[in-house]
C-alpha cells in the first residue's frame, strides 16, 4: 500500500508518474528502468482541495469525502491529544473552533489546527478563551493560516465566538 498525501500540492508530473502506477501496475525509473508491479498496488491519496486534480487522475480514484467531526469526537480527539486542558477549555476551544468554521474563511480549520491552538493556549496559560481577549487574538495565528482569514476574524468577532463557545 502507498500514501500520498495532499497530491493537490504535487506538480503535473508527480501525477503523470502516479497515473503509471495507477493504469500500467508499473513506474519507470530513467536511471533504473521500468518496474512492474508483482501485485495490484493499492495507493490511498489524500487532498485538501488546494487545486483540482486531473480528470485521468480522478478517473482512476474512488473519492470519499471526510466531514469535520461532530462536536463529541473532536472533544474526544482534543482528549486524547491534549489531557493537560481542563475540560472546560477543551469544550470552548472545540466550541470556537466549530463556530469558526461556520464563517467566511478560505482555510477552515480542521483538527491538525484545533490541535496547534490547543497548545499554543496551554502555553500562554490561558485556562478561559474569554479572560485575555488580547492572548485569544494573539493566538489565532495558530488556528487561521491565512492573512485573510485572519482579518475576516478581528478582536470583537474573536469575542463573540470565544463567548458562545462555552
């Protein structure tokens, strides 16, 4: 089994070589020649929609879409990935963070950033998102990865979100 992940950010000819797997069971190596493949290879490719795949490449995939998770799995996620957060914090930051991504953003945040927040929170020491409005915007660079979606959430829309996610 191979894993590719984001082949959205591989060039097109990462995924002319990739069509050779996926059509032929085979890769040519100029420096190696051409292997062949002694089984069927079963590739898994993951995208997060930065550009659109090809049509020979998308022809050749079965396409499953993953949702973000429900309020109680990510809780459960954040759980596991961070047992230093009270559960208080824990219930707002997954509560923020699915609020969040009900707004206007080019990037929503998905767990990797939930995560990253999580921590970057924890190290500031902050045990409550709606004591220090400051550290709460400071930290968004963590959670909103593009100058755009940082502005799209100033102070005051940051304050809302933090005061509904309890």
């Amino acid at each position: 089994m191979l894993l590719i992940d984001e082949i959205d950010r591989a060039d097109e000819e990462f995924e002319a070589f990739l069509l050779e797997i996926l059509s032929d069971f085979q890769i040519t190596v100029p420096e190696l020649g051409t292997i062949t493949a002694t089984s069927r290879p079963i590739v898994v490719l993951t995208a997060n929609g930065t550009r659109d795949l090809s049509d020979a490449l998308r022809r050749r995939c079965i396409y499953s879409f993953v949702p973000y998770p429900d309020r109680e799995t990510e809780l459960s996620i954040l759980a596991k990935r961070g047992p230093e957060l009270s559960p208080q914090l824990a219930r707002q930051i997954v509560g923020f963070v699915q609020a969040l991504r009900k707004e206007d953003l080019e990037k929503k945040p998905g767990i990797a950033e939930t995560l990253d927040w999580a921590a970057a929170l924890a190290g500031l020491g902050l045990k409550d998102l709606t004591d220090d409005p400051v550290a709460l915007q400071a930290s968004l660079v963590a959670l909103l990865k593009t100058e755009a979606d940082q502005a799209t959430i100033p102070g005051p829309v940051a304050q809302r979100l933090a005061g509904a996610s309890g």
